[in-house]
C-alpha cells in the first residue's frame, strides 16, 4: 500500500469527536447537549434565506461585504476591521495558523471551550491551562502563567461549560499586563445573553491595543448554528493576515443573507434571550431545590455537579437518554461529575426536570 505522508501534528494531535456533535440519534427526543438556541431563527431571517434559493447559481459575495457592513452599522465597528467565515471555529483555526507556531505556549482556562486544545496540538504548539476559582477565571492566574514562549493567551468569555464571566475591568487588566507581543483573543461566543453592567464582550479593545481579536458567533442566541456564521473583530493588519488563510469563497450567500437578517432583528434576538435567562433560572432553581449543586450562569446553559461523584452522573446521564434527552457529560473537560446542559424551551425544560425528579426520586 502506498504511504501517504501525513504531517505529525495531525497524526499526533487528539481525535475530533465523530458524530452524534451536530447531529441528534433519533432515539433524542430532547436536545439539550450543544449550547445552541432552543426557538428557530428570526422569521426575517428565514424569510431572507429562503430568497436566496433563486441565486444558488452564483458564488456569495467573496468577503462578506453586506454583512460586514451590518455588523459593523449595529456595534459601531469600522468593517475593514470585520472578517466573517463559516462559524466561529474557522476563525480559531486561521488564529492558530497564523499566530501559534512550533514550542509556543498558548495558556487558555482549564475549562475552556475544547477546541482551543485541538487547534494549539495541530500547530505543534503547548497547551497551558489555568486553574479557575470557583469556576471563575482568574486573570491573575493567567498572568502568573506567562513565560518567554507564550505567544497568545485565548479565552472564551463568558465561558463554555463553565457559563461563568471575566468582568471587563478584569479582562482591561489582562490586556494591559500582558507583554504587549503577546496576541489576546476574547472568544465572545455567548456575549449576547450576558447583559450583566460588568460584562463586555472587549470589541473596544480591540481599538485601544494592536493585539486584541474579539470572535463572535450568530450560532447562539441568534439561533444559526446549522447555517455556520462567525466574525472577528481586530486591527487592519490581523484581519488581513487572517484573510491570507481564508482561501475561497468560505461564507454561503444563504448564511450571509440570513446572518444579516438575524443580526437586524434586535427584538426577536432580545425575546429569544429573555426566554433563555428565564429557562436558565428556572433549571437552576429546580435542580438546585433537588440538593444538586449548579454553578451560576450567564450563558444558554448551565453545569451541573453530582455530589455522588462519577457513577452518580452517569446513572443520571443513562436515564435521561433512555427517556430520549440528550445533554453533555463533561468528562472531556476532566469533569467527570458533571454534566452540561443547554436550556430548552418551557416544554423541553419541563420534561427534563420531571426526568431528573423521577429519576432522583424527588
Ligand atoms: C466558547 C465557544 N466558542 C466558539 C464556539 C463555536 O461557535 P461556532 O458555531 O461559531 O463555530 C462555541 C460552540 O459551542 C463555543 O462554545
């Protein structure tokens, strides 16, 4: 057989995980594993999408343009600055491509969102993760972990799994304590259900600084994670090494026609946060009132812990998928008591909470 040579850090770095990510077995009733949004998009937006079919003959507009504009029209942005592409996750790989090279050391939370890790092994780079308190960032704790090889610091803020935040004036003081060659990428995926005065999402860093790139997703509250849209936000420079990566045409005129309309429709994305804080609260306090220990969150989902340890988790993970609801066990995250669970509409929220109190006897 021939051999094909494959370079090492892609033979050496950790498998993807195959489906079911993205994909619900059909046993699932009930899909509470992947942090996206419970209600469909804006009906605008799906009207907007559904105009598009007529043009599926020709190529999308190759840089985003209409989009870009939008966004950088909503939050104030100059959209030479914007780079959109096909979800979030391809903009982390191009960050990684372009700015983590061979023995760098890239520190990221603990328990931060997994893809990090993939990307920092696939560059043949190494991966530092800090400690949390309480599941809380700690911005000293990313300082204290800098060395002369860091080359980038990344973390998802609010973040995945844990649903906690950095306050700003905490991520202001990373940025300003860093050494200044080290690039600080603010993955903003959940930015728009955190509304608490103390968060920001640090887009306005991004002018203070010339090292600073801001990603966020309209797979979130603005419900497209199957349509795959993301954006950057940094200086003219970063965006345009990043550009060097994108290499074809990696935004479909659907994602961009609807994209713009989801992100127009400030009322129907508000509704939809509104229900998802509500769910949330509502999870909380159930499981909570079950003598179940939940950390607090700000994002579409929330953790929860089982006081009983491993077996406990997966006992309750096995009997929710026997009742057809799928959640996320977090033992990829080293949180092997502890699931994660994405907030469902009233009725999928309600199901999951008689399943738990049947389950638990409560
Ligand atoms: C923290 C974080 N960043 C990025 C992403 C990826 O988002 P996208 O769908 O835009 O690729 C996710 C998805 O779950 C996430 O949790």
């Amino acid at each position: 057989m021939t051999k094909i040579k494959v370079n090492n850090y892609v033979k050496h770095s950790p498998p993807q995980p195959q489906a079911p990510a993205g994909m619900m077995p059909p046993k699932f009733r009930i899909n509470l594993a992947l942090n996206e949004s419970p209600y469909p998009p804006s009906p605008k937006a799906i009207e907007a999408y559904q105009e598009t079919v007529k043009v599926l003959n020709r190529y999308p507009n190759y840089t985003s343009a209409e989009l870009r504009l939008v966004l950088g029209e909503k939050y104030g942005l100059d959209d030479r600055k914007i780079m959109c592409a096909a979800g979030t996750e391809q903009i982390l790989s191009y960050i990684a491509r372009a700015y983590i090279g061979e023995g760098d050391e890239v520190i990221h939370p603990k328990y931060g969102f997994m893809v990090y890790r993939f990307n920092i092994a696939m560059q043949g780079g190494i991966s530092v993760p800090v400690e949390h308190d309480d599941f809380i960032i700690n911005v000293d704790y990313i300082l204290d972990a800098v060395t002369d090889k860091t080359s980038v610091v990344i973390l998802d803020n609010p973040g995945n799994p844990t649903g906690t935040y950095v306050p700003y004036d905490d991520i202001k003081r990373l940025r300003a304590e860093l050494p200044q060659h080290i690039l600080l990428v603010l993955d903003a995926a959940y930015a728009e259900f955190a509304y608490e005065d103390d968060y920001d999402a640090g887009l306005e860093l991004v002018d203070k600084y010339e090292n600073v790139i801001v990603t966020r997703t309209l797979s979130k509250l603005y419900g497209l994670s199957g349509l795959r849209v993301g954006w950057a936000y940094s200086t003219e420079e970063i965006i345009n090494t990043l550009l060097h990566l994108k290499g074809g045409f990696n935004v479909s005129k659907p994602a961009q026609t609807a994209g713009a309309a989801a992100v127009l429709d400030q009322e129907y994305a508000d509704e939809c946060r509104d229900k998802c804080r509500a769910g949330i609260d509502y999870l909380t306090a159930e499981l909570r009132a079950m003598g179940l220990n939940v950390t607090s969150s700000v994002c579409n989902f929330i953790m929860l812990h089982f006081p009983d340890g491993r077996d406990q988790m997966k006992n309750t993970n096995d009997y929710l998928k026997d009742n057809g609801i799928m959640v996320g066990p977090l033992g990829a995250y080293d949180l092997p008591a502890s699931l994660r669970i994405t907030v469902g509409t009233d009725a999928e929220n309600q199901a999951f909470i008689r399943a738990m109190k049947d389950y638990l006897g409560k």
